[in-house]
C-alpha cells in the first residue's frame, strides 16, 4: 500500500535521504530503527509534506496514488496519518474544535456523513478513555501545557479517532512511562487489521515486545541498510550500530530488500 | 473651542455634592484645557471631531432590560443612560461587601472616598475631566478586611439613542479581601459615554477585574480604568474592546507598594471603519513588583487600532519584572495600527521586556494542523482565532469566558469575509 522507490530528499539543502526504498503491505507492521540523524523522522515528514523537505529523486506512494504530488492536507485525506516525535503544542485552538475539524475532514473525503456534535463527543470520549486521558484535557489548546508523554498519548489518540490507512509512528514510545507504552501499544493494535500498515520508528526492543512488527529495518545515513524479522531488534539491542561503520559499503548494499 | 464643551463647562456650574472640592480642580483645568487635536499627544491617531460639536438630546425614556451572563451568579448594578436602575440591580450582598450609589454615600465613605477620587491616577486627559466634573452617577464598592467575595459585581452601562452620559466608579478592596469586578459597556447607537472606575487595592488583597467595551458602530466611548496596589496585591484584568466611531481605554496600573503582582490581558478585534485607543501606563514605583502585559488584536477591513503601552520604572522599584508586549494580526491591507511602547527605566537591576511586532502564522501549527487533514484555509482561521482565544482561555472566571467566545468567534467569522 506504501511504496517508497530510491527516494532522495533534502532539508535546507542538507542531503538526507540518499535512495531509501521501502514497501509496506496491507496489515503489516515495519519497524525502523537506526542511529540519531540517519534521517528517520526526515521520512516522515517528507512523507506528509512539511514545508522546506525537498525531494530530488524517487517516488513516494500510497495505494496507487502519488503522495509526493499531493497537499499536506490531501495525503492525510487519502490514509497517511504521522504521530510526531515532536507534537506541536497550539494554545488558544481547543483540542476539541481541532479534533472536529480534522474529523470531519476525513469524514468528508471518505464520502460520509459530517458528524453531530453528540456523535463527535462520544468518540472523542471513547478515544481519550482508550489512551487513558482525561477529557477535560480536551477542552485545552490543543497539546497545551501536556506533558510530554501526555502529547505521545494525544497523537495515538488523534490516530484513533483518524483510522487512517497508513500510520508512522515517530518514536511514539519515547518519553512514555510503564503504563503509558502500554496504553500507545494498545492504541496501535487496536487498529490493526488486514487493510491497515503501520511504520513504527523506534530506539527501542521494548515497544515491539507489545507491537509485533513483521519486518525490522535499520535506517542509516539516509538509506534502509538491513532488514530483516522481529529478532532483528533483538540483535540491535545487544549490538548497538556500531557495526554500520565496519561493514563494507557493498556489503551493506547488499543487506537492502 | 468646542462647543461640547461648553456646555459641559456649563452643566458643571450646577453639580454640587460632597465630592466638589475634587470637581473643582478638574473644573479649573478643563477651563483651561484646549480641545485636543493630531498634535495633542494622548490623541494623536484618535480623531475627536464627532464629540466636538456634539449635541446629545436627552434620549427617549427608555425601558431597557439588561440581559443576565449565562452561568454568571453576578451581583448586578445597571445604569440606563447613566441613571441607576435600582429595578435591575441587585440589592441584596454578601457579607463584607458595602455599595452604596454616589448620591447615597455615608460619612464614613466620604471620608476615604474623597480621598481616592481622582487620586489613583492624577494626571487625567480632557474626558477624565470631564468625568471628574459631571458624574453624579455612579458607585463606590467597598470590601471589608480580609473579606473574599466570590459573586463577581457587575456594573452595566447601557446607552441608547442619543444618550449622554457620566459614571464613576470607585473601588476600595481591604487587605487581604478578594474581589470580581466586571466593567461593561451596551450599546450601538449614536451616544457618548464617559465611565471610569479607579481601585484601591491594599495590601495582600486581590482583584480579578474585566472590562467589556463592547460597544459598536456609531457608540462613543471614552473611559479607564485605573488600578493602585499595595504590598503585595494582586491584580488579573482582562480588557476586550470591539472599536467603534469613538473608542478609547486607559488603563493604568500603579505599583504603589512591594511585590506587587499584575497579569493584564487585553484583547481587541476591530472590523470595517473602526476604531479603538488603548492606551496603558503601568507605574512601578516601589521594588519587587511583577507586570505581565499582553495585548493582542485583530484587525481588518479599514479599521484602527492605537496602542500606547508605558512602562515607568522608578528609580526605586529594584528588582522588578515587567513584561509588555503587542501582537496585531492584520487581515486587510487597509487595517491600521498605530503602536508605541513607551519604556522609562530608573532603577539599574530590573527584568524589562517591551515588544510591538504583527504576529505571523505559525508554520509549524499550521503544518500540524494540516497533516490532520484540516485544509490550509481552515487551519489559518482556526489559529488566527486561537491567536485572541488564547488570551479568553486565560480569563480565571469560566462562565466569562463563555459568554465572550461566541462574540468573538461571531465577529471574526464576519471579518473572514470582506
Ligand atoms: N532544518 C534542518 N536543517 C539542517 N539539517 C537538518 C534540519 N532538520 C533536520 N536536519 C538534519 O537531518 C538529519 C536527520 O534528522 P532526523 O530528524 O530525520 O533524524 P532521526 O533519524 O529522526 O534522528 P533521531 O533518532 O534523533 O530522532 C539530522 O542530521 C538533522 O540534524
Ligand atoms: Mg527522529
């Protein structure tokens, strides 16, 4: 459904993806990995179409349609849903109002039917019970004065109420305590199904514990330089990225999917 | 000269009440007093030409129903016209707190009274002159030693057609007392009010304070108002204005002992040929005193906004934290403002900011917003709003606050528009 093809981008003129490919089916979960400032996060946001992400080469689509060629807004219409590693904190708009909004604009797209305020509330209810959140947050600028694993809690919720078709999750287990990578794992398999893809960027084995991924890839200076199962992790976790550096260049080009 | 003021000049001859001597000073330098043009200072971007040679006929008697804040249990004195409608206002208070009309006042408010009137800011424009010399109508509230009413006293003036009128209010909130105030103008008819409130807040008491000018269109409006505080008073004003053909605000704050805390937020959102003044003097004249100061408005279509924003440091007020800043977002080419901040800083070690700049769009919440599906168009709007809603959500009383978000919100959707 998410088909990524050598894609080179670059932020201020900074090369950071250097030819990533990446090919997600319905109902599977990748995790991606790799050391700070391989580019990560720069493959979400490239992705979802932040302003001053250039992209050179490659192709990027979802479901057919090329999202490179789409507005912000369009890509999130057409399935793509980004919880950030950063959640922009917006005082004086309500969560709420902007909920609604973002609701609604699904909706539309979808070709359903705009929900009542009632309906709304309800699911916005349900949702912040889901990831242990309680409503009155709701009523707040939207992220305002959260906590940090609050707003990790705050995007799982938005990707609940969202259903979107292909979720990224940026490091959405960092900053979380115990209880909380609980609630976001939750959240996560709550949505899996045969039809939905999940990218989960991680530091860490701990969240696959709850989230099963069914690939692992390392992600390093721009590129995908191994894949491989679940037990990819494992090996990371004890290993460290050290390796990358050692490992001949046509070595590693090799180790690609 | 203007005629306005001669007949004012004239009508001052037959006020007599207990508060003359005080009248008088003011009347001596209103005789004086040229009528302001572009290069009088204080009004310098405000135009007065349609007060100049105003005449008010008396309004029709009018029976005016003053609607109640949904979710406000307030303690209501309403003026029509500037007369006090005592079948509108409630008589019955809480314990500690004493109101009583200008008309009424006993000896023992005399005595404090006319020594607050006129006092907590001495240095006064034309219209506080004005004020001083013809409002006969008004109240003066009192709040007893440590004291904490919790129904917030709201003071309504409601003009209509042709209506001129004076009022005064005068607020003294004994230490450690706690008080809600809510100051609010109705009315969008031609008429020309004067209302202005000045408190005296003692040590450790405390003042959450709203002022709603919310009058429109052909409405004139000139008043303040004017805070003093003690050692360790604390103030929280809230100041929303739409503009109209003639609206203009002072408010002033005097940091008259220690540690002295005032947060003041002020909001505007002006539309078509508006226009709205504030301007804001806080006076630090004693050490350790904190100023928060946010002002924030929209404006659009061919629309005004002044503000003058001063800040004095004494050279006595060591240690002090003041904080000014203007933000204006606005949404025509045409709109105008017209800011100046005014710093005066005596004293070597204090904490001072003080900024003007027209806000801009966060790119980063728009961005957020839009990668939720929101489209771009609707994002803006929302941050736009969310840019003086911002400053609503601050507001401590919450039935206030909801009360005022749809008039805001009405507003500016109609601003989206043109
Ligand atoms: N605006 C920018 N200008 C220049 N370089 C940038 C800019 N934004 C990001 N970068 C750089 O791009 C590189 C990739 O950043 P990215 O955030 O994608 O890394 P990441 O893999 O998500 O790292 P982490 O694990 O720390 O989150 C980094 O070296 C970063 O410094
Ligand atoms: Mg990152």
């Amino acid at each position: 459904m998410l088909s990524i093809k050598n894609l080179h981008a670059s932020v201020e003129e900074k090369q950071i993806l250097k030819g990533l490919n990446l090919e997600v089916k319905p109902g599977e979960v990748h995790a991606i990995m790799g050391p700070n400032g391989a580019g990560k996060s720069t493959l979400g946001y490239v992705l979802s179409g932040r302003e001053g992400y250039s992209v050179q080469d490659g192709s990027a689509s979802l479901q057919g349609a090329d999202l490179l060629d789409m507005d912000i807004e369009e890509r999130a219409k057409a399935g793509l849903f980004l919880a950030f590693q950063y959640p922009v904190e917006i005082p004086g708009v309500s969560n709420l109002e902007f909920l609604k909004a973002a609701v609604d604009a699904q909706r539309e797209a979808r070709g359903e039917e705009a929900l009542s305020s009632a309906e709304f509330l309800k699911m916005a209810r349900e949702a912040s019970k889901q990831v242990n959140l309680p409503i009155e947050f709701l009523k707040r600028g939207v992220n305002e004065g959260f906590s940090g694993g609050e707003k990790k809690r705050n995007e799982i919720l938005q990707m609940l109420l969202l259903q979107p078709k292909l979720c990224i999750l940026d490091e959405s287990d960092s900053g979380l305590d115990i209880d909380a990578l609980q609630v976001v794992a939750k959240g996560v398999n709550s949505l899996r199904s045969p039809d939905r893809g999940f990218i989960v960027v991680t530091h860490y084995q701990r969240l696959l514990d709850y989230i099963k991924p069914d690939f692992v890839h390392v992600l390093s200076d721009g590129k995908i330089v191994k894949s491989g199962d679940a037990s990819l992790a494992l090996e990371l976790e004890e290993q460290g990225y050290a390796w990358l550096n050692k490992q001949p260049e046509d070595d590693a080009e090799g180790l690609q999917v | 000269m203007s005629e306005w003021l001669n007949t004012v000049l004239s009508r001052a001859q037959s006020v007599d009440d207990w508060l003359s001597p005080k009248r008088e000073q003011s009347l001596a330098l209103l005789r004086d007093a040229k009528w302001p043009n572009r290069k009088t200072e204080a009004w310098k971007y405000t135009p007065l030409r349609a007060v100049e040679n105003a005449q008010f006929a008396a309004p029709a008697d009018v029976e005016a129903a003053v609607t109640a804040i949904a979710g406000l249990e307030s303690i209501d004195l309403v003026f029509i016209n500037g007369r006090f409608a005592a079948e509108q206002s409630t008589a019955n208070l809480p314990q500690g707190l004493h109101i009583t009309q200008l008309a009424d006042v006993s000896e023992a408010d005399k005595t404090w009274a006319l020594q607050a009137f006129a006092a907590i800011k001495p240095s006064r424009h034309l219209f506080g002159l004005v004020n001083d010399a013809l409002a006969t109508e008004g109240v003066i509230i009192d709040v007893a030693a440590s004291a904490k009413i919790t129904a917030p006293v709201r003071i309504v003036n409601q003009l209509s057609e042709n209506a001129e009128a004076h009022n005064r209010v005068l607020v003294r909130v004994a230490q450690q007392a706690s008080l809600t105030v809510v100051e609010q103008t109705i009315g969008d008819a031609y008429s020309f009010n004067t209302a202005f409130a000045e408190y005296d807040i003692a040590d450790d008491a405390s003042l959450e304070h709203y002022r709603f000018a919310l009058q429109t269109d052909k409405a004139m409006s000139v008043g303040g108002s004017h805070f003093q505080l003690a050692n360790r008073s604390q103030l929280n004003s809230t100041l929303v204005g739409f503009g109209s053909s003639l609206s203009r605000l002072d408010v002033d704050v005097t940091h008259g002992g220690e540690h002295a805390f005032a947060k003041l937020n002020a909001i505007y959102l002006l539309d078509g040929e508006e226009l709205f003044d504030l301007h804001s003097t806080i006076e630090h004249a004693q050490p350790h005193g904190t100023t928060e100061e946010n002002v924030r408005g929209i404006v659009g279509d061919s629309a005004t906004a002044v503000f003058n924003g001063r800040i004095h440091i004494h050279r006595d007020a060591q240690k002090t934290l003041a904080e000014l800043n203007n933000r204006n977002l606005l949404m025509s080419n045409k709109a105008v403002i017209n800011t100046k901040p005014e710093l005066e800083i005596y004293a070597d070690d204090v904490r001072c900011a003080h900024g003007a700049t027209i806000a801009e769009i966060d790119k980063k919440a728009l961005y957020y917003m839009q990668s939720r599906g929101v489209d771009r168009a609707q994002a803006q709007v929302m941050l736009n709003f969310g840019f003086i809603n911002e400053l609503v959500d601050q507001m401590p009383n919450a039935a206030l606050a909801e009360w005022l978000r749809p008039q805001l919100r009405q507003r500016f959707a109609k601003m989206e528009v043109n």
